[in-house]
C-alpha cells in the first residue's frame, strides 16, 4: 500500500505539470501572448506525461521546475518545459521492453486447423507473429525504483493492446487470451492472469491498467472468464486454486458497496445488482486536458467533481465514451453512469458467479461452489426482473433516480433504447435456457438495426463518440457471435457465422490497405477503420487479434470462400 501512496503522490503532482504544455504549446503555435482557454492542439495527449518516468527523487524535480523562468501571466515558456521535461524525465517506452513469449513459435502445431484457404491462413499466421510485437516486460528500472514509474511492477511478461496503450489493459486481456489459446500460448496467458491476481491481492480488484493512474477504477470484470477458459484448456488445477482467492475478493468489490445497488419490483421483492462507481472526482491524469476542457463548461465546482466521478466511472464500464451513460447524447457534461445499472455488467457478475462455483467443485470446495451457483440464480431472477423487456425481446439498461436508498422498479426507467449491450446476456448460459426467449432475442437483434455489412454497430446513436454508431468493437462481435453459436440452433449458428465472416472480411481489408490491425472499425462498409472519441484512433491491436484468431478456430474457412469483401 506504502507503494499505492507514493505513485499517487506521483501523480498528483504531474497532474499539474501535465496542464502546461497544452497551454504553452498553444503559445508556442500562435508565436504571441498565450491564449488560456486552450487546452491544447488537436492530436496533443496527455496520456503521453504521465507514462515519462522520473529520473530524479519526485521533490528535487519539483524544486527544479519551481526555479524554471515565467512569462507574465505565469506560464513557463513553451522551449524551457521542454529542456525541463527532457532532463527530468525519462522516454515513455522505456519502461516496458520488448520480449519475445516463450511459446511462441511461428507456425504452432494444430493452429487453426478449419482454415483451409491458403490466402486466409497466411494472414492469420501474420495475425498470430503480432503478439510477438505486443509482448512486453516491465524493465529493470522500474524493479528498482518504482516510485520514479507511473507503471506498476507486474512480474510476468504482459500483451498490450498497442500504440499509445503502452501497458496491459483488464477487460480486453480477456480477448487476448481467447487469441493466445487459438495461438496454443497457454503459458503467456496464464502469466496475464498471474499478473491480474497479483492486483486484486494488492489492491482488492482488476485495475482499468497497470498503471497508478487506474488505480481508482477498475474495467469490465472477466478474470474468472480468462481463468475458466485457460482451465478448460489445460486442466491446470494450481492456477484454479491459486485464483479462487482472488475471484472471492473481486466478487466481494462489485457486489458490495458503492457498486451495490437495491431495487425493490412490484411484487416487495429485493433484487440486489451493481452498476460503475470510480472512486476518482477530479480530472483524469491521462486524458487531464480533455477533462478540464469539458467540465469548464460547468460553473459549479459540486458539479464539477461530480461530473469528473461520471467520467472515471464511464472508464471503468470500458464503454469511454457512449451516447448510452448522457442524459443529452451529445452532451458530455451529461453523463450519469453512476445512476444507470448496466445490462453487461450484471451479466458479467453472473458469469463470474458461475465460473467460481464451477472452478470451486473442480478443486473440491463444495461450499462456495454451492454460495456461488445460488448467489448466481438470484441475480438471474434480479436480470430478468429488473432489466428484462420483453416488447423489444432485449434486456436493457436501468436509470435509477437520485436516491440512494432501496428504488422501487419503475418501468418506465428502463432505457429503451438499443445498444450491443443488450444482447451479451445471450452469451451467458442461464439466459439461453428457454427457447423462446431465446428466439425472441435473435429475431429482435435480426431488426434491430445493429447489424451492417461489416459488422454488429455498438449503438444506432451518431454522437461523435467512440462507443457508438458508426463503431464496431471487437469484443462486442465475439460475446454475440460466441452467445449466438452456443444457443444450439441453427438459426442461431447461421446468424453467428454470417456475422463473423462480415468481421473477419473488414479487418482482412483494413489490415490489407494499411498494414496493421485496428482498434475498432466502421461497420457500416467493409474495410474501413472506425473513429470518433477522445483520442486518435489506435492500432496494434491486441483485442481485435485475439477475436480474428477465435473465430477463425470457431468457424474456420473453406478455400472455396472468398475472404475479399463481397
Ligand atoms: O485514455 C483514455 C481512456 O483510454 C482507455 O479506454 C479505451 O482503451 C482501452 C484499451 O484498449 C479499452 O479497454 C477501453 O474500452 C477504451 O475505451 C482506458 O481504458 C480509459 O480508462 C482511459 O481513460
């Protein structure tokens, strides 16, 4: 804990420092007195400064820009913090170092053994050599000194995402790993999940990243889905026992809480679920510039720190930033995420219910087995009370009101309007018991709008925001498609495979014209990249990689089937 403190330290003081190159550089960019209302030229991110490392102890650097020369108004010229920055800081990259996975092999024996057509296997061999240029170690450095560092000293080698997501990132390792088992990397993987138990020991939960600046927040809970699917794989028992620990603790951070939520349904009966809730009311340190920026808009400091708490949660659903958290969906200022019970996370909980029953009774502990699969059917019950709409044959997200007391159910405080979202129950076992639910949801997903010519879009809002139309993200594609297949029909199989053709065919075409996987795509024409959000759009790309390579392990590819967009 002695080493949270100090990283906080860090960071909130880098906070500040953070602030003034976008104001200087828009000195710098006009050549004339600085304009303050700016913060910062577009493409500027401040993600970049709080990943430097310190190359001095934190109070002799601070000393040393407190003697640094002021213009008038305060400021510290744009070329003296540059001179500041390049001798107290180290590069950004230098912190983690490239190495090369130890069961990686270029071609792995038994890889993907339904892709058939010549043209598909060689991209898919290309896809399966980029985890080599995503694999990374903490440095030596950071060992040493870890508070000099922002990124936190995790022992086993890790996969990021890539670009300017230079460090492991929660929920979408868990796409990674589904893209390691295709790649038969049982041992990279498991060394992801090593890493993330070792966060839920020292912290009580997944953080967003291993960073110190994600400390406040956690990401869309699927440890117990990358430790179920690794098992199933490997059998390996000393991981299950050595994880259920963990699994307990983070079971107890989002069924407890500020994360806990009671609703009471018409009948008096309570239904516990759990919504984001960051334990953060200020800007965030790795996008500080685009906060300051939006919450200026607001006059009120209450109104402020509340909004900043909205935007941290909004990180923690993973979904930064969607039409689905605003009151005005082209309105930042009105986002409300804390006030929403969300339909994934709840699944998500269920599931990893479920898996910790199921991992219990493999190792032979019956009791929590037991706790688990009845904890599991009571949220069940809460899903289908609370967030079940059966008129539109989805389940949906819930607004609460202001109060923070027990909320009776409301109907009319489901948001009825359709998302991704509301089709990843299906990728959880008990909302696939009943057939004609089942049926219901397929034909509703059918008409719903979400699915284009290249792909299921996360929304049929146009907001400007990178968890909306016209996106398509790669975890999206994988629960609904996985839901789909698992359902047992054909219908749903169909439906399934057609979607995951459209998927591979986009990111076989953008990765054709441009050399490299994308973080998210446009689904509305094959080929094209997705855009839109708060920074530019990424590539590398580890979660789009890992859901290419399990599909292609799903529904392989006849040599007859052409991988060129129709
Ligand atoms: O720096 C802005 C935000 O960036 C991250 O969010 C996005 O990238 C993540 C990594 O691929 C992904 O998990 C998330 O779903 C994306 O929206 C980060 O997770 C945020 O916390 C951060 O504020």
């Amino acid at each position: 804990m002695a080493q949270k403190a100090i990283l906080n330290l860090v960071i909130a003081l880098l906070f500040p420092l953070t602030a003034v190159p976008l104001i200087m550089t828009s000195t710098f960019v006009a050549g004339k007195a600085a304009s303050y209302e700016s913060y910062g030229h577009k493409g500027f991110d401040p993600k970049l400064y709080v990943d430097l490392s310190l190359k001095n102890d934190l109070s002799i650097t601070i000393q040393e820009f407190h003697k640094l020369p002021r213009a008038e108004n305060d400021s510290v010229p744009v070329r003296e913090l540059a001179s500041f920055i390049e001798s107290h800081f180290g590069d950004a990259e230098e912190d983690l170092v490239h190495v090369k996975p130890v069961d990686f092999v270029p071609e792995p024996k038994d890889f993907l053994p339904k892709v058939k057509n010549p043209e598909v296997r060689a991209w898919a061999l290309e896809v399966h050599s980029l985890w080599n240029n995503l694999s990374r170690k903490v440095s030596n450095g950071v060992f040493h000194r870890p508070d000099y560092h922002t990124l936190l000293p995790l022992k086993s080698p890790v996969i990021i995402p890539g670009s300017r997501f230079r460090e492991v990132y929660y929920w979408d390792s868990y796409w990674v790993i589904r893209g390691l088992l295709a790649s038969k990397m049982y041992e990279t993987a498991k060394g992801i999940v090593y890493n993330l138990i070792s966060l839920v020991d020292e912290f009580g939960y997944v953080l967003n990243g291993a960073r110190a600046y994600y400390t406040n927040r956690s990401q869309p809970p699927l440890l117990s889905s990358m430790i179920i699917d690794i098992y199933s794989q490997t059998g390996d028992k000393d991981l299950v026992a050595k994880s259920l620990p963990a699994l307990l603790k983070e079971h107890d951070f989002w069924s407890s809480g500020i994360h806990k939520v009671i609703i009471e349904d018409a009948e008096g009966s309570s239904h516990a679920l759990s919504r984001y809730y960051a334990m953060w009311n200020k800007p965030r340190p790795e996008s500080s510039t685009t906060d300051l920026e939006t919450a200026s808009k607001l006059s009120n400091t209450c109104e402020k720190k509340q909004l900043y708490r909205e935007v941290a949660s909004t990180a923690e659903s993973g979904w930064d930033f969607s039409s689905r958290w605003m009151r005005d969906v082209f309105d930042l200022t009105t986002l409300a995420t804390t006030s929403i019970i969300p339909v994934d996370l709840n699944a998500f909980i269920l599931k990893m219910e479920l898996d910790i029953s199921s991992l219990a009774h493999s190792i032979g502990d019956y009791g929590t087995a037991k706790r688990f699969r009845k904890a599991s059917e009571a949220r069940k019950k809460a899903i289908n009370s609370i967030l079940w709409n059966a008129e539109m044959g989805q389940w949906v997200d819930y607004w609460l009101g202001s109060s923070n007391d027990v909320i009776t159910l409301n109907v009319s405080s489901q948001n009825k309007k359709t998302f991704a979202s509301n089709f990843v129950p299906l990728w959880i076992q008990p909302f696939r018991s009943d057939a004609k639910i089942v049926d219901k949801v397929i034909s509703s997903l059918q008409s719903s709008g979400l699915v284009h010519p290249a792909g299921i879009a996360t929304s049929l809002t146009d907001s400007g925001q990178q968890w909306d139309f016209p996106n398509g993200w790669a975890p999206l594609q994988h629960m609904i498609v996985e839901g789909l297949v698992r359902c047992g029909s054909e219908k749903a199989r169909a439906l399934a495979q057609d979607i995951a053709i459209k998927w591979i065919r986009t990111n076989y075409l953008a990765f054709k014209k441009t050399g490299t996987m994308h973080e998210k795509y446009d689904v509305r024409k094959c080929g094209d990249v997705g855009g839109g959000g708060e920074y530019t759009p990424q590539t590398g790309f580890g979660w789009s990689n890992g859901v290419v390579l399990a599909f292609l392990e799903e529904f392989g590819w006849p040599t007859d089937l052409k991988i060129e967009c129709p």
